[in-house]
C-alpha cells in the first residue's frame, strides 16, 4: 500500500512540475474563481473557513493575492502549523473577526504560513468549511496527500455536514487512490476545467 501511494506521489508531483507557469496562472485563477463561487453559495459571511497557503506547484500557488488573503475578505480564516507530532493546530490569518496584520515570519504547515495568534487543533471545529490540500481524489472522495497523515487527524475533527474541499490540477480527480483505515474523504473538489464536484 505505502509503495504504491509513494509512485503516485512521484507521479502527480512530476506532472504538476512540468506545467509551465503561465499555464499554472490560468489554472489557479479558474480555480479560485470555482471556489469562490462555491463559498459564496453554502458559507455565511464572516464565518470561519480553515485553508492553507499553497506553494511550489500546488494549485492556487500562483495567485497574487494568496489563498487565504482572498478568503480573508469575506471570511475569517485560519490556516495549518504542524506540530511536532504531525498533527495540526490551526493559525488565525485573518479576516472578520481575525488578526489583520499577519506575522510575515511565522512558518507552519507544509509551506510558508504567516498568521496570528495560534489556536489549538480543535479551532478546525468551528469550520464551516474546510479547504485542503491534495494530490489526487477517487471518484469516492479518498484524498492522496503528501503522506504525513496530517489532514487526516485534523479531518477527523470536522462534523459531517461540513464541506471538504480539494483543489486538484485537471486530471487528478477519479485517480485510483489506495484507501488506509484512517484516511479521511473529501466532500467535493475544484478543477480548473470542471469547477466544483460534489461528491456526497
């Protein structure tokens, strides 16, 4: 099992690398333009949205403003520090309600993660929507992540009528992900191409 989601991983992390830039910019934009939309019907103003700061290649990475400064607008947002036990406590990074002024030398999660005040791993709780990170997701909603097993704690905090989210680059959602007892679904995904899925 651990073998086969490692060739995954190499896979989909290759292909997102050949991507070219100016291709990524187009495709975070559709992305965050599904996104928003999707928000914007199921998600109160104000209320709290738990996302993440993409980097490297992942989808939404090329976006000026970031992920979680857009979602500050309407939201307010908190967004993932690991902790050394590779759980995940949660970061206000602003928004209604939130810290204003980030921290621009803090560091959390997978990437750079400025924010405020650190809450403990329960703050996901209070999520009315949860945006994650993932490499690919079935047509099941099983998520392939980076293998850290992370989200997969902090997932099992979130009620079930919560919206989890993935966003995914074209041609990562119906990929055969092999399942592990803890590994959590999604309950829907962005593409660029299809916008959002649901998949309850």
């Amino acid at each position: 099992m651990q073998e086969a989601k490692s060739a995954a991983r190499r896979q989909l992390l290759e292909a997102r690398k050949a991507m070219p830039g100016e291709q990524r910019g187009y495709a975070d934009l559709a992305t965050w333009k599904a996104l928003r939309d999707f928000l914007i019907e199921v998600v109160d103003e104000g209320a709290v949205v738990a996302a993440y700061r993409p980097f490297g290649s992942e989808p939404g990475a090329a976006l000026e403003p970031e992920l979680p400064e857009r979602l500050a607008v309407v939201y307010k947002v908190i967004e993932p520090v690991l902790l050394p036990d590779k759980d995940l406590a949660w970061r206000d990074a602003g928004g209604p309600g939130g810290q204003e002024e980030p921290d621009a030398n803090s560091q959390g999660g997978d990437g750079p993660n400025p924010g405020g005040e650190t809450l403990g791993p329960d703050a996901i709780k209070e999520a009315a929507a949860v945006i994650v990170p993932a490499l690919a997701v079935s047509d099941d909603g099983m998520r392939l992540g980076r293998g850290g097993g992370s989200y997969d704690r902090a997932l099992a905090r979130v009620g079930p009528e919560v919206p989890v989210v993935a966003l995914l680059r074209d041609g990562e959602f119906g990929f055969l992900v092999p399942a592990e007892p803890h590994d959590r679904p999604v309950t829907g995904v962005i593409t660029p191409a299809t916008g959002f899925t649901s998949l309850r």
